[in-house]
C-alpha cells in the first residue's frame, strides 16, 4: 500500500446536528430520530418518495450520503469504479424490533427487506447509481484502521477509483453516522488517525 | 500477486459435521430438506434443512448461532497446524441474522440487545479459540459467506494478515421464516433451482468454515484465486433485471485470475429456485460466455443457509476439484426457456481445475469467486 488516497469530503449526522466538512450545515429542533430525519430530508429539498418507505438507518445513511456528495462530480467515475463499504455495532436490531412486532399481527415483507444492514448501501447505490464493491461490517467501535487499510486495498490500480465509507448507526434512541469520500487526489490523506479525529470530534 | 490457499474446511450441516461426510452424502443424494410441522415458527407446515431439535440450544453460556461456529471451528481448528494466537491471523465471522431468534424468546432490555449483538458474540469465540486480533464481522445479506472470503483474501494479499479463518453461520426461526413467507418466496415443496417450475426457496440451518493462508501446503491444493462484488443500483428486494452486474463481478473475477470462459469447469450458483434470482443468474451466466458450463444449485440439498451459504457452496466446489465430481441440482428436472444454462442433473465424473462460484442477496448485491486447484509448486 505505498499509493495515497484522501479525504475528498466528510459528513456527520449525530446531535441533531448535520456536518459537512467540519460546518455545521442544519440543526434540526429538539425532537424524536424519525422527526429529525424528516426534517433534514426537507431541508435539503429533494424530491425522493422512496425515502419515506426506509427505516431509519436507511434513512439516516442516504442522507448523510446526500450531503457527502454535495459537490462531487460523479460522473468523473464509471458507476462500477465508485464503492461502499459501512460499518457499525448494532447491525439492523431497530428494524429488526419493528419487524418481529409486525410478525405478532401480519409479518411485512415492506418492513423485513430492511432486517438487513446492508440495505442501506442497496439505497445509496440506487440514488446514485454506484454499482463497485460494497460489504457491510460490524464492530463493536467505530474501527479506524481496518476502513483505512482495507478502503485502501479497494482503491489500488485497476479496482475502485472513489469509496464512500464510515460509521452509521441507528438504535431506538439514538443515531451517529461519519461518512467519509475517499478519491485518488486531495488535500486530506487517508490515514487512521484522520478519520479518527473527525469521527471522535464530530458534532460534539 | 500473492496467493491465497484452503487449507483447512469445515461443513457442520443436518448432513454432517465434516466436509467429507457432507460430500458422501450428496453424492449419495440425501438431502437435509424435509417437512416440518412446527407451530413455534410457522401456523403452516413448511419445508427446511434444520438441526434436530436440542441439537444446539441456547444456553447460559453460549447462544445456538454461537454453538454452531464453536461446533465448526473446534472441528477444523482440531489438529491444525496454524498458531490461532499469532499476531498475523485474524477471524472473519459471516452471518446474515446472527442471534436474532433470541427476540422470539428471551425479555426485551439492554442485556438482549447486548447478547444478540454480533461483535459480542465474535469477541467471545475470538477469545475462547485464542484469537488475539479483533475479529471482523461481515453481514451483507445472501452474499456474506463471499464477502467474508474475499476480504480475508484481500487481507492476505496486502500483507495484513498471513492466516485468516473464516466461519459462518445462520439459524432459522420464525424472524426469518415468517419474512420469507411474507415475500410469497418460501416452496410448498422441495426447492426446484433453475427448473421451469420453480416456485420458491426452502431455508436452512447450517456453518461452515475456511482457513485461508499465505503458505501453500504440500501437494495438491486449492486456491482463492480471485474475488470481486458489485451492487446491481436497481432495487433493494428484486434482482437486476439484466444480470449484468453479476456479470460485471463474474468478469473482474475472471480477468483477475487471468481465465477465460473455456477454462471455468463448473458453476457452483446461488440458484435459491425463486423465479427471478435463477434467471437473473443465467443471464448473468450467458453474458459471461458461460452457458454451456456445467452449474450446480446445493439448495436442494441443504435450502439456503444465509450467512453460511456461501461458505458452504464454496467448500463443496473445492471438495468437487479435489475430487473430479461435479454434484447434481437436487430439484431439477426440466429446463426453462429463457437463458438455458448447462443445469447439471447427473453427477459428473472428470478433470477439474477451475471453479467459479456466484452469489446474489437484497440490496442488490453480487459476489463471484474463483476457486482454482494446483499440483504441487515446482518453482
């Protein structure tokens, strides 16, 4: 791994609080998770009806895919050369619940396609037609080295030219994520000890 | 390139607890699929591979997902030479639902949140085994047994790691069961891949595991030549309409371990028998010059596994290169019409070199491997 990669953007969505690049960019009224996201898809004014049939954890990474990508040309990249790969501790378990409480009554098939972690990289590769390597990991923490060496694996020559990656979690009562874009020129290095700092200071 | 080896594997199955007891008997054509009358986990009666009842039970110390990889890494971890403790091996865990039948039967509360997450449970298996490394989860739906393998490849590849072990597994309950019914995907039968009259999966229990390693063994050994995994970007429940994004994966596999079409041997599928993921596959197939390869579905043999599936399918088809015999489609009896592939009914007896494994789950997700068998190093 002798090539260096760099943080192109970054966006955190913790506190009632959106980030892009170290700004606070809308903070939202003091009110329950779905509430919150709500508002932040309608502050940012998009038209996306599919976004009110997701859980939350869907919602809150393809939002904060969203705000990432503000400024990001992709149409530099062929769709299979931009990848996803999240990480987080608590797997679906928030709509794990919600699902096996409809099992009791009748079980949803619009609720159990979400009892799966990885649906939300399928949301956020259907909104921006990404089609390149995507895995979802658990850790118990957020696990700075492992995105930065493994991400960086993903983007040698001939595999991945752009990777979003990160941390985004979703449980009854509270909610976190720290995406990073990672692409082949920048002013930020990937490193572990960049993408810790801005995941351990993000939004307070 | 460096190159990754098999050098251990582990099928612990309702067909055995050895790969070699689970090979026997799919030549044998014994499956572990059967009626089950279970009102705990469905009003209906249903069709599935699963452990005896009291076969692996939660239990105080240890959740039922967490005894079946126990069950499986004690087995392969037996006698192998590979010091667990080194700083350079890690474990990957692979599964799609993990403890989640515990909602069904224990008191809701932070202590079940606790028990039924997956980093807990990898960390207490890392430690019983002797692990030093954090392990590494992997829950990507269907396609999470090869995403465990290829990232374990990629890791010995960058000189992260020299030793990876691989284990996944799934349990079936009433959260999953009930799911699959509620998508009207689940058989009334015994599962049919790749015929025209499929109708739907049968669901399984099972683990399995792999150890990969950057030193090759004696003699005859099978190799994880390559890897790759896309997403389809079309809908979270329905596969690709045109199966090019499983092609897109199938290619960079192919191109990556410098192969072309006339030198796969045989096609180990996902095939889960539902209508639009078998012909997705054969579109899939057909783009990538395929077609007339022979290609085998295990899920009339063991149903579908989750987490554990491709972990499964993957030890069989390097099972079948040491072997020369390619395994039939349980199931199958009459050939669609759209996309005919070479759906492999009969055994097969003949040199063997190279496999290409395929995978597809919700999200959109795809995943294909090479598995390639090679004689001794003279070099």
């Amino acid at each position: 791994m002798n090539n260096q990669y760099y943080i192109s953007a970054h966006c955190s969505i913790s506190n009632n609080l959106v980030s892009y690049n170290n700004e606070v960019v809308f903070e939202g009224a003091e009110q329950d998770i779905a509430g919150f996201l709500l508002s932040v898809y309608q502050h940012l004014g998009i038209k996306y009806p599919k976004f009110y049939k997701m859980d939350n954890l869907a919602k809150l990474g393809w939002l904060a895919t969203e705000v990432l990508l503000k400024d990001f040309d992709k149409t530099k990249y062929q769709p299979t050369d931009i990848g996803v790969v999240l990480t987080n501790a608590g797997s679906s378990l928030d709509a794990d619940k919600r699902y096996y409480d409809s099992v009791q009554d009748i079980a949803s098939p619009a609720l159990f396609v979400y009892t799966l972690p990885n649906i939300v990289i399928g949301e956020i590769c259907i909104r921006h037609h990404f089609k390149g390597e995507n895995a979802f990991y658990i850790f118990e923490r957020f696990n700075a080295d492992f995105i930065s060496s493994y991400v960086s694996v993903l983007l040698e020559p001939g595999q991945l030219q752009a990777c979003i990656c990160g941390w985004v979690e979703m449980t009854a009562t509270g909610y976190k994520a720290v995406l990073f874009l990672i692409e082949k020129e920048g002013a930020t290095p990937f490193t572990t000890e960049n993408i810790n700092k801005i995941y351990s200071t993000a939004n307070g | 390139m460096k190159k990754v080896f098999l050098v251990a594997d582990n099928i612990t199955s309702p067909l055995g607890t050895t790969t070699a007891q689970n090979f026997e008997h799919l030549i044998n054509d014994v499956t572990g699929v059967r009626q089950h009358d279970d009102k705990a986990m469905s009003d209906e009666l249903f069709f599935a591979s699963l452990f005896e009842k009291g076969y692996f039970q939660t239990d105080e110390c240890w959740t039922k997902f967490e005894h079946l990889l126990i069950a499986s890494l004690t087995e392969i971890l037996y006698g192998v030479d590979k010091n667990i403790s080194d700083k350079k091996t890690v474990l990957i865990i692979s599964t799609t639902k993990g403890n989640i039948s515990l909602l069904e039967t224990e008191e809701p509360g932070p202590e079940l949140d606790a028990r039924i997450a997956l980093h807990n449970s990898a960390k207490k298996i890392a430690q019983h085994f002797g692990f030093v490394n954090e392990p590494i989860v992997v829950s990507h739906a269907c396609i999470s047994g090869l995403v465990a393998m290829i990232t374990g490849m990629r890791l010995i590849q960058s000189s992260q790691y020299d030793h990876v072990v691989v284990a996944g597994a799934d349990v079936i309950s009433k959260f999953v069961l009930s799911g699959f019914q509620s998508f009207q995907a689940v058989s009334p039968g015994l599962c049919k891949p790749f015929d025209a009259d499929r109708d739907g999966i049968n669901l399984g229990e099972g683990a399995a595991t792999v150890i990969l390693s950057a030193e090759r063994p004696d003699g005859e050994v099978i190799e994880l030549a390559s890897g790759a995994v896309s997403n389809d970007a079309n809908h979270i429940s329905g596969p690709s309409r045109t199966g090019e994004e499983l092609f897109y994966a199938i290619n960079k596999a192919m191109d990556a371990s410098s192969l072309k079409s006339e030198d796969i041997d045989f096609i180990s599928a996902h095939g889960t028998a539902t209508v639009y993921n078998d012909e997705m596959e054969a579109k899939a197939v057909t783009l990538a010059g395929l077609q007339d390869v022979p290609l085998n579905s295990l899920k009339g043999f063991y149903g579908h596994t989750l987490g554990a599936s491709g972990l499964i399918e993957a030890i069989i088809s390097a099972q079948s290169l040491r072997q020369n015999t390619i395994i039939p489609t349980k199931g199958f009896s009459k050939q669609g019409d759209a996309n005919p592939v070479n759906v492999c009914s009969q055994l097969i007896s003949k040199p063997l070199g190279n496999c290409l494994k395929i995978a597809s789950g919700f999200g959109g997700c795809n995943a294909a491997i090479i598995l390639t068998k090679s004689q001794q190093d003279i070099s």
